[in-house]
C-alpha cells in the first residue's frame, strides 16, 4: 500500500484525485473507460526517461492494480460467493 506519512502531500493527492473525478464524472458520466487511461499514459509521458524509470513507473502500476484488487475487488467478490454459492468443481 502506498502509504505517505506526510499529511499535507497527501492532501494535495486526494484534491488532485477529487478534482480527477469530478472532471471524469462531468464529462463521462460515471464512466472513466480511456479518461484514466489517457491520464496514466500522461504521466507516464512526463516521468519516464529512460529504462530505469520505466521500470518504477511500471512497478508501481503493477502495485497499484494489486492493491486495488486485494483492497477493493476480492472483498467483493468474497461478499458474492457468500450470496450465489462459490463455484463447484467436477471431475472429469
């Protein structure tokens, strides 16, 4: 998890991500499919300068994506199996 001990850095992340939203949500309504993108390939275009830093900005990707799975996704995916049953397995 990306844990950032300085309150006021923090801050000034969560107005940009607000702020991402808000623009995301006028313009898209509800739907971020390729706004996100575009952003991500943006700061990539900014941050990336050689192999190096490609690797990190792809390592934190791949961070990212895992934490929002194990945050987000399989807790819900938990709640489901609990509603529907979990899928059974046969045997051939």
């Amino acid at each position: 998890m990306p844990y950032i001990k300085d309150i006021f850095a923090r801050k000034e992340l969560d107005d940009v991500a607000q702020e991402f939203v808000k623009v995301g949500n006028k313009r898209f309504k509800d739907s971020i499919v390729g706004f996100l993108n575009y952003f991500i390939f943006k700061l990539a275009k900014y941050y990336i300068h050689d192999y190096a830093s490609s690797q990190r900005f792809i390592g934190e990707l791949e961070c990212a994506k895992t934490e929002v799975y194990r945050r987000i996704i399989a807790p819900y995916e938990d709640k489901k199996i609990k509603e529907n049953g979990d899928v059974e397995h046969f045997s051939c």
